[in-house]
C-alpha cells in the first residue's frame, strides 16, 4: 500500500525465439505465465536542499517499503550527510565556570552551577563515581 513500485508481469523474452526449438519456448511461457514480480526501478529525485539530481535506487526503495517509509527521500546522500554533521556541530556545549568543591580548582561543567549541588572538577568526579 502506497507502494509506488512497478507491478509488472513477467513476460517471456521473445527475442531469439526462433533459434529455440518450439517446444522449449512453450514450456517457457507456461512457466512465466502468471507470475507477477514487483520491479523496483532507480528513480531520479530532486534534492530538497541543493536541487541537485540523486538517484533513488532500488535497492533503497526496497528497503524503504520493508520499513514502511510513506516517504521518498527529499534530500540527496550528500546533503543528508552534511545535515547529520550540522545537526551534530549545531549543539556546542555552552561550558560554564565552576569551582571544584573536592579539590578547589577551577573547572568547567556543561551546565549552570547551582549552589546547592557541589562541582566537582572531572578528575573528582570520575573519583567520587569511582567509589
Ligand atoms: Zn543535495
Ligand atoms: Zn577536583
């Protein structure tokens, strides 16, 4: 459902029938008779992001309709690799000054120090978890 595959029936190929003797060619049909295959064919899409042409494998939309994707793929590979990659470097760590509560040392911690909570500088930390 919502498949865009190809449904085609599977015909006998035609071409050299002639060098075949007769009986080879209807057995052949027989067998192809009925036979229904759903053919995935590369497709070619628009990238989102750069308007650059990708190609939507076969393979892929295999795959997209085993794991039941409703969508084709909006962006090419290269795009969606670069969009990983920001999505990655978007979120720097806003780091903020602290005072270790084991050692005295100043340190950073990736969130705001409360002054209920002690800091703990990394090695008195992993020390304190250690224990
Ligand atoms: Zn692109
Ligand atoms: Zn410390």
């Amino acid at each position: 459902m919502g498949s865009k595959a190809y449904e085609r029936t599977l015909l006998p190929a035609s071409v050299g029938a002639k060098t075949r003797s007769a009986e080879t060619e209807a057995s052949n049909i027989q067998i192809a008779k009925g036979i229904k295959i759903i053919m995935y064919e590369d497709r070619t899409l628009v990238c989102r992001d750069c308007g650059k042409e990708f190609i939507f494998s076969a393979g892929e939309q295999e795959f997209y309709a085993k794991n039941d994707f409703k969508n084709d793929p909006v962006r090419c590979p290269e795009c969606r690799k670069a969009r990983k990659n920001a999505a990655r470097g978007q979120q720097p760590r806003e780091m903020f000054d602290a005072v270790c509560a084991s050692c005295g040392k100043p340190t950073k911690v990736p969130f705001q120090p409360r002054n209920d909570k002690p800091i703990y500088c990394s090695e008195c930390f992993a020390a304190r978890r250690g224990r």
